[in-house]
C-alpha cells in the first residue's frame, strides 16, 4: 500500500475497534511478510566465496604481537618454526 491509501482509509480505521485494529495490522503484517518471502525467493542466489586471504606464519605473528595476543604469537611460533 502506498501512502495515498493509507491516508484515504484512516477514517474508516479510525472507527474500528481496537480488536479491529489489531487484527489488520497481523494481516497486513502477514501481507507484508508473504511479499518479502516471495521476493527473497526470486533473488538470485549469492555463489559462496571461496578464495579467503591467507598471510605468512611471520605478518600473523606480527599481528598477534602487535594485538598484545601472547599466546596466539607463541602457537605460531611452535607450528611455524619460527626463530624470534
């Protein structure tokens, strides 16, 4: 709905009960939920990435130093043979 239709029916919700009120609302909220399932359905999906970034043992065990990670620098260093 779009906001001429909106204005042009609040008088009519105006005198409707809260009861009344209440159950539009579930449905257009139902309405509204239904489109956007039936849009999110037609969306192409997304193809995964696959190619992450990986870094050497070396600009890792900088980071993690540089992080103050003490002990994320000592596993690399133990797994990668590093001499510090």
């Amino acid at each position: 709905m779009d906001h001429a239709d909106l204005v042009a029916e609040l008088s009519e919700i105006e005198k409707m009960t809260p009861a009344e009120r209440i159950a539009l609302a579930r449905e257009r909220r139902r309405i509204q939920l239904r489109n956007w399932d039936e849009r999110e359905k037609q969306m192409t999906p997304t193809l995964p990435r696959h190619q992450r970034l990986k870094f050497s043992p070396e600009v890792a065990l900088l980071e993690a130093t540089s992080r103050g990670d003490s002990v994320e620098g000592i596993i690399y260093k133990s797994y990668s043979g590093l001499e510090v």
